[in-house]
C-alpha cells in the first residue's frame, strides 16, 4: 500500500470530520472545534502526504453532463493551499476552544462550515463543484460576519455588503468560468489534468478571473471587501482569522489556478496585474498604519499582502512571456511562499489582537484600559508575528518579501523598456509598502499588545484567563512562524513541488543550493547569479550572538542562568517629572500615526479642525465621512462605493415608479419588446 | 511718581487699544499699570474689575512659592479622539533652560500649549527687601544675566526717582549705551539660536562669532562680558574717554556692517525661511489682548517701544526707530531684531559720538519730603529689554531700604502669546516659535 491509497480516505475522513463539527456546533461549541481542530490536523496530514509523494487523486462523484462530472481531485498544486489553511484553521479551531465563550453555538457550526466550503473550493476539480463551495463559504461566512458585537445596524451593513461583494466575486468568476467553458467544452478544467487554454478568449478570461477572485482578495479598488466587513461589523476575532488568513487565500489560489491554465500570456496582462499588485500593496500599508481597529489594521495589511502575491503573480506573468523561465519560475514560487508566511503570519495577528481586545473589552488600539496579564505566551507569539509581518529575517514573512522584491530588483531582464518601467515602478510601490508596514506593525505591537502589559495592574478583567487552548495555539503559531523562516528550504521545497504542475518542472534544485561554506540546501538564490540568502544560518547566526553575549555575561560574574533574577527595574526617565500615571498624559496610538495622517492628507482626505465649544475645545481630526464605529480616516474607495449604492437605490425606485408604474399594458408591451428582441438576437447570431 | 510719564486715571474695562502690562500692590492698593497702544501712554489705575482672569496668577506670579510650577492654561479643556498631553521639560533637549510645556495634541499638530514657568523661581522681589539699593543692585542684575544691564538701569532709574537724586548726564548716556549693546548682543544671540534650529550651523557659528565679539567689547569697556556691576546707585563706574567711545563705535559699526552680510544670506536661504514663514503666527489683536511686548509684539504690528513710549534720558533726546512688521510670524519677529540690531547700531553710535562730558557718579542725597499720597510714595520704571518692555516698581522706607519691588519682566507676559501662537502648528515648529519669542525662564521665573 502506497501513501497515495490513504488519499481518498483522509480526504473523505477530513470532510466527514468537519461536516460533522459543524452539524454538532448546535449542541455543543467546545466538540465543534475540537473536532475542526481534527479535520485540520487530517487536511493538513492529507496535503502533506500528497505534496511530499506526488500523488493524486481523483474521485468522481457524479456525471451531469457527457463531458463534465463533479469531481474532487488532489495535486500537489491545491494540496499546498490545503495545507496552508489547514495549518491555519487548526490554530484558529484550538484558540476557539478558548475564546468562543460568549458568543452563540451558531458560531462555532458557521465557522466548520465555512472551512468545510473552502476544502470544497480547494479540491474540485470541475467548476460546478467549485462554485458551490465558494457560495456556500460566502454565505456561511456572511452568517459568521452577523454574530458581530458592534451596534447591530453597523454589523448588518457590514455583512450585506460582504454579500454583496461576495456574489459579485461569483458572477465575475462564473463569467471566467464561462469563457473556459467556451474553450475547452467541459467543466473539468481546474484540475492538474486539464488542458492549458489557448484561447482568443484569453484576455476575457484573465481580467474576469481577476475581478472575481481580486474581489475575495480585497485588491484595490475591491479592498473594501476586505477591511469593512471585518473592522465595521467587529466580527468575532476567529471568524476574522479565518476570513482574512484563508478565505483571501481562496481568491490567491483561484487566480492561480486559472493563470496556471492559460496556454498563453498577453503581455498587458501581466503590466496589469503588476499595477494592480502594486496599487493594493502600497494603499493597503497606507490605510494600515493609520487604522485605529485591533482588526482594521490587520485586514488592511492583508490588503497589502495580497498585493504583493498579485505582483508576483504579474512578475511571473511578464517573465514568461519574455521567456524568462528561470525569473518566472521563482517569482513563482515566491507567490507561493509569500501566500504561506502572509496567512500563518496573519491568522496570528487576528487571534493575539482577538484576545488582548477580549481583555479590554474594546477594539481600539489606543484605548487606555490597561491589560491585566495576557500572559507569556501572548507577548511571544505577539512579538513574533509582527516581526515577520514587518519582514525581519529570518523569519516567514522575510523570507518570501526578500524573494519578491528579488524578483522586481530584476525586472530589468523584462524585454523592453516599457515592462521594465512598470517593473521597477511596481517594485518602488512594494518596497514603500514594505517600509510603511513596519508603522502598522510596530503600532500594533506597541499600544496594542506591549503598552498596556506594561502598566497592568494585577488583578483579571472580568476572571478572564486564558486556557491551556489559547496559549497552544499563541505557541503553535510561534512556532510555525519561525519554523517556516528558519526551515525555508523544506517550504520552497513544498512551494516548489506546487508550482511544478505549472512551471512543467520542479525549480527546487535551481534555486536551493550552498554557497560560500553554507552547506547545500540551506541557502536560497534568486537567480543564476542574482541574490541570495540563508534564513536556516541567519538563525543560527542570531542564536550564536546571543550566546556569545550570555557567554560573556557569564565571564564578567553575571551567571547566564540567573539574569532573570537580576533585573533591576527603575522608572523611566520622563523630562524631569514624575512618571504619568493618566492615560492622556502618555503618547498614544493616535498620535502616533497622525503624521502620515497630516502629511498624506490628499490621499487620507483628512481633515482637522478644532471646534471651540465655550470653554471645551473640540479636536476633529477625521474624514469627511461619519465614523461607523471607530475607524477614522476615509478610504475614498468608499465614498465611491456609497455614490455608486445611492445611484443604484435611486434608479431601482426610478425605475419601479416611472417604468413599472402598475400599469399592466405597459409591462406586457416591456414584456413583449424583451421577447422580440431576444428573437432576433437568436435569428441573427443563428445564421 | 512722575506724572510727565504715568497717567493717573480709572480704567473700567480692557480692549481697544489698552493693554493690561502689570498688576502690583503697593501701599494696601492693587494697581494695574496698562498701555494705551493708541495714545502711546502709560496708565495706572486700580485693579479694573474686568480683568481677565487668566492674567491673576500670570502677573502675580511673583507670589507663587519656588520650585512649583504654576501652569499657565488660559484656554478651556480640550477633548476629542487621541488626544493627550505631551509633556515637554523641564529636562529635555531643546528647551535651553529649567522650563516645560504641556503640548496637547493628537499627535504632531499643536492644539493648545499650557507653559509651566516657576520651576527656576528664586524669589528675587523678597529677596532684596531690607537691603540697601547698592546691595539689592547685585541681586537684580545677576537674575536675568542676558538683561542685566537694563534690569539694572531699570532698578536703578526707579530708585534715582524715588529719592529724586541728581544723576550726571554722562551716567544716563553711558547706560543707554549699555543697553543697546546689550539689545544688539542678544539678537544676535536670538538669530543665532533660529540659525542652529533650522540647522544652518555656519550662519549660527557666524551669529554667534558676532555675539562674542559684543560680549568682549562689553568686557573691555564696562568691565563685565555680561554688564554686572558697570551701574551703580546715582551713577555708572566706567568713565568712558572720548576715545573710548570712538573705538565702541567703530567697532560696533564694523559688526553691524559684518551681520548685514550675513543677513543677506539668510535671505537668499530659501531652506532657512521656509522654516519661519507662516510659522506660529500671533494675530494682532492677540498680541494685544494677551499682552505681548518687545520684537513680538512689533513682528504683529503693534507700535510701542519704551524708549519711544515711555522714554527715560536721554532716550527724549534721541531719534529712535522703531521697528515694526505685519507679517504677525516667526519671519516677522525675526525681521524685527534684525532690523534692531541695524537701528541700536545707529542709536549706539548716537549716543557715543554725542557723549557729553563730566563725571560718572554723584553722591547720595537723602529724600525730599513729600506729601502723604500713597502713590507718591512708589517710583516706576519701564525700560525696553531686548525682550520687551520691563517693568519695575520699587518703594523705599525710611532708612533707604527696599521695602517693596515689583518686577514685570517680558518674558513672563510673552508665554500667553507664544502658546497662542503655536496653535494648531506642528511640533517641528516649535523650537522655531520659542526662539524668535526671545523667552528666558530665568527672566519671567525671578
């Protein structure tokens, strides 16, 4: 028996196991999540096995038409997003088990069902089966949005519009879908097997996928989509996880997908992904360093993040169509991997701010109610995913940034000067949005987690502690988090088997490799000879410095094991004065990012005033448009979006007033002129 | 009192162009000493009824214990979302001295400043009563060393007139003289500082060659780089030879003629004066109701210079212009003190080409008898320092002791403005305002 037999079998195993916590979350919310975190560890055994074998599997359920079938398939291709999001639901489904106490059992049932949906999206080989899961995951997920603690017309604003965003991603991707359809005959395509698409069709097809799967991303000018239903309808922190870590990760494997499908690039398709990419990148770390919302700021961050998988994606584009195979292969596995770091990295985030907001019972960054404790493992896990978030080596998220902004530092190989502008154009947008992120992430860290531990005092908020879930699943994420850094090869590895199916052969010997002492596979190279780098020996380097420094503390009489009971603790020097002891007399999460506030008023749209009321002087520094809940700059996106929902309002009552007025012979002759014109549309494409 | 300079009338309210300058208390009475920009007069009446209250503690700091700080928060509280109290000094790079602020922002705009003075407060006005004049000299002229020379004329003048003493022509010359050094010297100083801050380190290094060089000149010929002990009661202690002066002069014309240069370019320094344009403006008709004085009243185009206004000899015999600038900014008051540094060359000059001869001292004569008038029995000076306008008021008792002393420096009415000003700025201009306020903590602390 080969591991490729146990296939079928785990992967009936995962669905059964999640099909089942979802119908038990009715009766019992702790057995639902244990039972996710079950169907997890199975996906993420069942993608393991597949990615590292190199098996398939492919299982037909049902025929619906002679050419098409529904079908679940395996590749090592969606296996590694399997994966991905297995490992994300498992720490999300352990947390939960912690977390989710006072929410309604139907939370806990929503959420195994929406990743029972996207194993769906993930492992359908034929468009029809894709569908229903990508439906079913966004309405389970709108569901999911509604158990939000904000003030309940602000949540249900919040979910309509995922909804409808949502069903637009569906009707953009079912137009996709359709132009394939058109091509190849079959709905079979969006497995390993199926054919590539060379189509003239293709440009149809690329921008529709693009729209439809750029609207579950939240890329710009969609991102909307992204951070409001999180931030305005303050959904539950694991259902943010879940929607910011791995349902944006249905929109990067779609993409994918559907690009690794087309026969053959139009060479504008690739400029546009690019300037799409690099738009998103750099206006989702602009709105990030100015959110004031525990979880606006990370989903704006996503926002960026997905940018620069978009940009990648664009990159391996351009490259191909130059014939640039050993820059497009990388640029694709840079894709990959960044789509990997990007999601651990950020399932962390949304659960450690999900629980220090739990704790003070707001999800204002800046708010002053001090934090009684969110324990060790809180800071560590804390501190280690806003550095990989902010791209320090060697951890996950520095890893894949270097490679992609190693890809666009080589745009220069593109074949004419044009490609080249918009290369190094695209690549100045990620490198300031890599730059900026590092505001949001030291914010988040600072006023979010580090600040308020500080100046606690000893007492629980309300008995709150954090059980033996919630801090596994603080250190299963630190874990992973540095564990994909330090052990990089064994990811590109896993990254280069999933790209392989695409690229037609594995990259991993190309590109992992020694150098300069470092033994072979542990240094990374981003050409032939471009870059490189060895996150495995920068880790060993940190923990060697670090030794070296214990090693001489001990040398000077301070023993190396005791440093812990030698801290000395002092108060801080504060200009002379005593220390604050007031919340408004200590700099704050605000201020902190206002300058950029103030200095990018004309993309902000900020605008300050300061109202004298008597003798109150009131500081107004906002956008023109109403905080909903506590979100204070204005995403102009938006207020494109509010125009366009009140045309949109206006013209339906127009319409239902004057052109639908009740009068039945004006409907029949609509009726009847409808019917005429479909007739000769039919007569005249007929012939 | 001499009524030739202080007119006596009751003020009921404040506004238009009278201006709240001092509030003391001199035998059982509160006055207020005002300003009538308009009629260019000095004013005392009893403590108007209107007067605003955020003026109680600011002008009558003086009975404030040392070492509290008093807060200066004039305006009402501030509230909106992020906003909070940065706190600035007393201990922090950029404030020169033992000084702080409150800065209430949301984060790098200014929305109102609440100073904190009194942290460097000696208490000099108790200090010196029951001293001798001679004695409580050493005192004054050594609170605020960058304006000794007119603290000292100042006290001195005040007592001079309280005893009605005769004090030789040269002697009053030979202190104008002092005084204007001591002006050009601390604009100097002040151009320097604005120098440093917009980081034109040859322009400060050049500002503040030129500073030193008055300082050497104040060294050789008045015996002290900082004016202590030239003055002395009824008289001065150098006696200045014609050749003396002649050497000043040249001297001083050659350090104006080198700071011109400068000055020009400073005004081709376009990074320089993008610092200062626009930056913390003080509208007019703040300048006048918070009571600004010296360079930053005159930058916002409030006419009044006591040496024109308020003259004491031999200002009355000399043309004195006085330097205003509408712009209401930090360029502005800059202009003005560079502009004054030109115009005390000239007035400098004046006086030592027109230095009349005779001696430098003249002997103590006992008061005269005077009527029972209280207020006869106070004298008032107000001279303008380099920051503005100082006032003192001092009594005597019976034996010739000080017995009551009054000190209004610049600096302590010039906070008001200076936080006004800073409104919705940004922290980067902060240093900016400072500076071209010319503030001193030692001179509004006392």
């Amino acid at each position: 028996m080969t591991p490729g037999d146990l296939l079928p079998g785990l992967l009936f195993g995962t669905l059964a196991t999640l099909g089942v916590g979802s119908a038990l979350g009715l009766a019992s919310k702790k057995a639902a999540y244990l039972l996710g975190v079950i169907g997890s560890a199975l996906g993420a055994v069942l993608s393991l096995i597949t990615l590292v074998y190199g098996g398939t599997a492919s299982i037909d359920l049902w025929h619906f038409t002679p050419t098409s079938s529904a079908q679940l398939q395996l590749s090592q291709f969606n296996s590694y997003f399997l994966l991905i999001s297995s490992l994300v639901w498992l720490g999300t489904c352990l947390y939960s088990v912690g977390y989710d106490d006072d929410y309604p059992r139907s939370l806990s049932s929503l959420m195994l069902l929406t990743i029972l949906s996207m194993v769906f999206v993930l492992v359908s080989g034929d468009a029809i089966t894709f569908l229903m899961g990508w439906e079913s995951m966004t309405i389970s997920s709108f569901f999911m949005i509604l158990e939000g603690k904000g003030e309940r017309e602000g949540v249900r604003n919040a979910a309509y519009l995922f909804l409808a965003f949502g069903e637009g991603s569906s009707v953009f991707i079912m137009l996709a879908f359709s132009g394939l359809f058109s091509t190849v005959g079959t709905f079979d395509f969006l497995g390993p097997a199926a054919a590539r698409v060379v189509s003239p069709l293709g440009s149809w097809i690329f921008v529709t996928a693009l729209v439809g799967f750029g609207l579950k991303m939240g890329l710009a000018p969609f991102h909307m989509s992204e951070w409001l239903p999180i931030a305005h309808s303050s959904a539950p922190s694991n259902a943010s996880a879940l929607l910011s870590a791995t349902l944006t990760l249905m929109g990067v494997y779609g993409i994918m997908n559907i690009v690794s499908h087309l026969g053959q690039f139009e060479l504008w398709w690739g400029w546009l992904a690019l300037a799409v990419g690099g738009v998103s990148a750099l206006l989702g770390a602009l709105f990030s360093s100015v959110s004031e919302h525990s979880k606006g700021l990370p989903a704006y961050s996503t926002i960026e993040n997905n940018g620069m998988i978009v940009v990648a994606i664009g990159s391996y584009m351009v490259a191909s169509y130059y014939n640039l195979a050993l820059l497009a292969d990388f640029a694709l596995v840079a894709a990959l991997f960044h789509a990997f770091s990007h999601s651990i990295s950020k399932g962390s985030l949304f659960l450690v701010n999900g629980w220090v907001s739990k704790l003070k019972g707001s999800f204002d960054l800046g708010s002053p109610n001090p934090l009684p404790g969110g324990g060790r493992s809180l800071g560590i896990a804390g501190i280690f995913t806003v550095l990989s978030l902010a791209a320090v080596p060697p951890l996950a998220g520095f890893v894949s940034e270097w490679m992609i902004l190693e890809v666009l530092f080589q745009s220069f190989r593109f074949g004419d000067l044009t490609s080249q502008i918009v290369g190094t154009l695209v690549g100045a947008m990620v490198a300031l949005a890599a730059g900026i992120i590092v505001v949001s992430m030291t914010k988040v860290f600072g006023f979010g987690i580090l600040w308020p531990r500080k100046s606690g005092t000893a007492q629980g908020a309300g008995g709150i502690r954090d059980g033996l879930s919630v801090r596994g699943s603080f250190a299963y994420f630190f874990a992973l988090i540095a564990g994909v850094g330090v052990a990089a090869p064994g990811v590109f590895l896993l990254a280069s088997d999933a790209a392989s199916q695409t690229l037609g052969a594995n990259p991993f010997g190309t590109f992992v490799t020694g150098l300069l002492g470092v033994p072979s596979p542990f240094v990374i190279l981003s050409g032939s000879p471009f870059g490189g780098f060895s996150p495995t020996f920068t880790a060993v380097a940190f923990l060697l410095i670090l030794l070296v420094v214990l090693l001489s503390a001990g040398a000077i009489g301070i023993h190396p094991l005791r440093l812990g009971l030698r801290i000395r603790r002092t108060q801080g020097w504060s200009a002379g004065r005593a220390q604050p002891d007031d919340a408004t007399e200590l700099y704050n999460s605000f201020g902190y990012s206002t300058p950029i506030r103030i200095m990018l008023r004309f993309l902000f749209r900020t605008k300050e005033s300061v109202v004298k009321v008597g003798a109150v002087q009131r500081t107004v520094v906002r956008s023109p448009d109403e905080y909903v809940v506590d979100l204070e700059v204005l995403d102009v996106f938006k207020k494109f979006y509010d125009v366009l929902a009140k045309w949109t309002l206006w013209l339906s009552a127009y319409t239902s007033r004057k052109v639908m007025p009740g009068k039945l012979g004006l409907y029949l002759i609509y009726i009847m002129a409808a019917f005429i014109f479909v007739l000769i549309y039919i007569l005249l494409t007929a012939g | 009192m001499d009524s030739r300079r202080v007119e006596r009338r009751n003020v009921e309210s404040l506004g238009d162009a009278i201006q709240l300058s001092s509030v003391f208390r001199a035998g059982g009475h509160t006055y207020a000493l005002l300003s009538d920009m308009g009629a260019h007069k000095t004013v005392l009446s009893e403590l108007p009824p209107t007067l605003g209250e955020e003026f109680g503690p600011l002008l009558k700091g003086g009975e404030a214990p040392a070492g509290t700080p008093l807060e200066l928060d004039v305006g009402g509280k501030v509230e909106g979302y992020g906003v909070f109290e940065f706190p600035y000094g007393p201990v922090s790079w950029g404030v020169p001295e033992a000084g702080g602020f409150k800065l209430v922002t949301y984060g790098e705009r200014v929305v109102k400043v609440i100073p904190q003075v009194n942290f460097k407060k000696r208490g000099v006005e108790r200090s010196v009563v029951g001293r001798t004049p001679q004695d409580a000299l050493l005192i004054i002229e050594r609170s605020a060393g960058n304006f000794s020379a007119s603290y000292s004329t100042c006290f001195l003048t005040a007592v001079e007139d309280y005893l009605g003493s005769e004090v030789p022509l040269k002697a009053r010359w030979t202190r104008a003289a002092a005084i204007e050094l001591e002006r050009i010297c601390n604009h100097l100083h002040v151009f320097g500082r604005l120098a440093e801050t917009a980081s034109q380190n040859i322009a400060a290094s050049q500002a503040n060659a030129l500073r030193e060089r008055v300082l050497r000149l104040n060294s050789k010929h008045f015996g002290h780089r900082y004016l202590f002990g030239f003055n002395t009661v009824g008289g001065v202690r150098p006696d200045l030879s014609r050749e003396e002066c002649k050497e000043l002069s040249t001297a001083v014309r050659l350090i104006a003629r080198e700071f011109s240069e400068l000055v020009a370019y400073f005004l081709s320094s376009r990074i320089f004066l993008d610092r200062l344009q626009g930056t913390a403006r003080l509208e007019r008709g703040d300048a006048l109701s918070l009571g600004a004085v010296g360079p930053a009243a005159r930058g916002s185009g409030l006419l009044w210079d006591d040496r024109l206004t308020c003259p004491i000899d031999p200002y009355e015999d000399i043309y004195v212009n006085v330097e205003t600038d509408a712009g209401e900014d930090t360029m502005a008051r800059t202009m003005v003190r560079v502009r004054e540094i030109e115009s005390s060359t000239i007035v400098l000059r004046e006086i030592l080409d027109r230095m009349p001869g005779g001696g430098v001292k003249s002997g103590n004569r006992p008061k005269q008898q005077r009527d029972g008038d209280v207020l006869d029995d106070l004298a008032l000076c107000r001279i303008e320092s380099p920051s503005g306008d100082l006032i003192q008021v001092v009594q005597l008792d019976m034996q010739g002791r000080v017995s009551n002393l009054h000190v209004r420096p610049a600096s302590l009415v010039n906070w008001l403005p200076f936080a006004r000003s800073l409104e919705s700025n940004v922290f980067t201009d902060f240093q900016f305002a400072f500076e071209s306020f010319g503030l001193s903590y030692a001179d509004s602390d006392r």
